[in-house]
C-alpha cells in the first residue's frame, strides 16, 4: 500500500503521481505472493470530477479521500448521519441512483 498525503487541494497531476509510485512497486517492488499495490490520497479538499476523470473506470487501484484537521462536534456528526439517512429515505422512494452521488459532490 502506497500512502500519500497532500496539504492542499487535489489535483489530476497528484492522482498520475500517485499512479506513478503504485506502477512503481507492482512493477519493481512486489512479490509474486502480494497483493496488487493499492495507492491512498488523503488532500485537504478533493474536487470529484478530477478523481473520476483522470482515473481508469474500473479504477481498483488508487482512492483519494478528504480529511479534516479536526474532529466534528457530536452535533456536526448526528446532523450528518440524519442528512445521509434523509437523502438515502428520498432516492429509495423515488428509486434514484445517481441521486447521492450528485448530492454528495455538491457539499
């Protein structure tokens, strides 16, 4: 596993970097025994549309996730488990699928 942290917001040149050091070990580093490498992005503001176009759609190999520089208040948590929870009520009623992911990316 590969893991990479960024202190700025993500961008297609981090996820070819990262891409470049998951080639790398497959390619050089790894046994026959291991596992496929796995590359982690962890960047202080992910933009989605730039990890879905510049990686392969059936992408296994690299992820790329936000974190946060502090932890959320008990209140912040329950408000977004009940946002979640209301968001996923409305697309079983309605039978959207595409409806979180466009949810999601707008927060």
């Amino acid at each position: 596993m590969v893991i990479e942290l960024k202190t700025g917001k993500l961008t297609h040149q981090d996820l070819g970097q990262l891409q470049m050091y998951v080639n790398y070990y497959d390619r050089v580093e790894k046994t026959a025994e291991e596992n496929p490498t796995i590359g982690i992005l962890l960047c202080t503001d992910k933009n989605d549309t730039a990890v879905r176009m510049a990686l392969p759609e059936d992408n296994k190999t690299i992820l790329a996730s936000e974190y946060k520089l502090y932890l959320p208040t008990q209140s912040q948590l329950i408000a977004e488990v009940n946002s979640v929870r209301k968001m996923v009520e409305e697309q079983h009623e309605t039978g959207s699928v595409n409806g979180k992911e466009d949810n999601l990316r707008t927060r």
